[in-house]
C-alpha cells in the first residue's frame, strides 16, 4: 500500500520535474537571447499564476477524492490519513514557486547568492519539523516544510530585487499566493 502511494507520489513529482527541466531551459534561452527583465518577470508571473490554479486544482480533487484514492491504493487501514492527502499538493506548488524564481541565478552563474539561503533552509526545516513534529504529528512535517519553502521563496524574491531591475510585482504575487493557500487551508481543514 504505501509503495503504491509513493509510487503515484513520485510520477508526479516525475511531470514537475519535467516542466522545471524545460522552463529552466525557456528561462536561460530567454536571458542569453537578452529578453528584458520585465518580459521575464512577466512570464514567471504568469507560470505561477497558472501553477496556483493547477495546484489548488490538484489540491481540491485529492480532497474530494482522497479517501477513494486510498482505498484505490491501499486499504481501509490508512483511512484516517484523508486529510492529509491534498495537503502535500501545497509543498509541491510551494516548491514550484521557489524553483521559477531561482531560475536567474542560474541562468546568470549567481548560483552563490542564494545557497547560504538554501542550506540555511534546510538546517531551519529538521530543527522546525522536530519541533513541529511534537506538536502535531505528521501534520508538522508538512507544515514546517511548508513554511520554510514560503520563506526561502520569498527570501530569494528579495534578493532578485536587489540584484536585478525586477519589481516588487512578483515579491507580492509570491506573498499573496502564500497568504491565500495560508487562508484556504485555514477553511479546508479543521485540524488547525
């Protein structure tokens, strides 16, 4: 049962993967071909608008679903895991997020500018979901991950805004994506 589910887990991480592969790709051929800022920042606006309504797609039909796809998958022993089904779908997008910002530094060879950001994320994130791990179970691995992707993704907006003419547009769209998947989980789940 749980390699059935991981196995479901990984073919999508499998098709995320593939769109990173190919808009890391769009994003160096857009930059080496000297696109400005803003029609770049404007693109990665729009993938993560279309990555919010896909994930949230995601998110609400593994709700709806959940518990057939458990029973799909496994059996009625992981019946009480219906909740936390669609909630992985929200790591994903914030993953996603991360991933489409940090595409400049690649693309310039800045990689340097923001792995001190990311391996501090990652030692932040064992502590946190020690801690969170405590206090609510399973659901503060999910939570500590979540908030320390919010945070990195957000760090790394900044620092895009110090180190290119990019606008505070996407720093804000990221901040509201967060806020309003914070607001729908809020309401989705009564386990807060």
């Amino acid at each position: 049962a749980i390699f059935s589910i991981g196995v479901t887990a990984l073919v999508l991480i499998a098709v995320i993967e593939a769109f990173n592969s190919s808009y890391s790709a769009r994003y160096n051929s857009l930059y080496s071909n000297k696109k400005s800022f803003s029609f770049i920042e404007n693109e990665q606006i729009n993938f993560i608008l279309l990555g919010l309504i896909f994930f949230n797609i995601l998110k609400f039909f593994l709700n709806i679903f959940s518990e057939d796809l458990i029973l799909l998958l496994s059996n009625t022993d992981y019946l009480a895991a219906t909740k936390l089904v669609s909630l992985p779908s929200d790591l994903l997008f914030f993953y996603f997020v991360f991933y489409i910002i940090s595409r400049y530094f690649h693309a310039t060879i800045k990689i340097k500018k923001i792995i001190p950001h990311t391996i501090l994320a990652a030692i932040f994130n064992i502590f946190l979901t020690i801690y969170f791990v405590d206090k609510f179970g399973i659901l503060g691995a999910i939570f500590s991950t979540g908030i320390i992707l919010m945070l990195l993704s957000l760090t790394i907006s900044i620092i895009l805004i110090l180190n290119t003419s990019k606008s505070l547009k996407l720093f804000l769209l990221i901040f509201g994506c967060f806020s309003f998947q914070i607001i729908i989980n809020y309401y989705l789940y009564d386990t807060w």
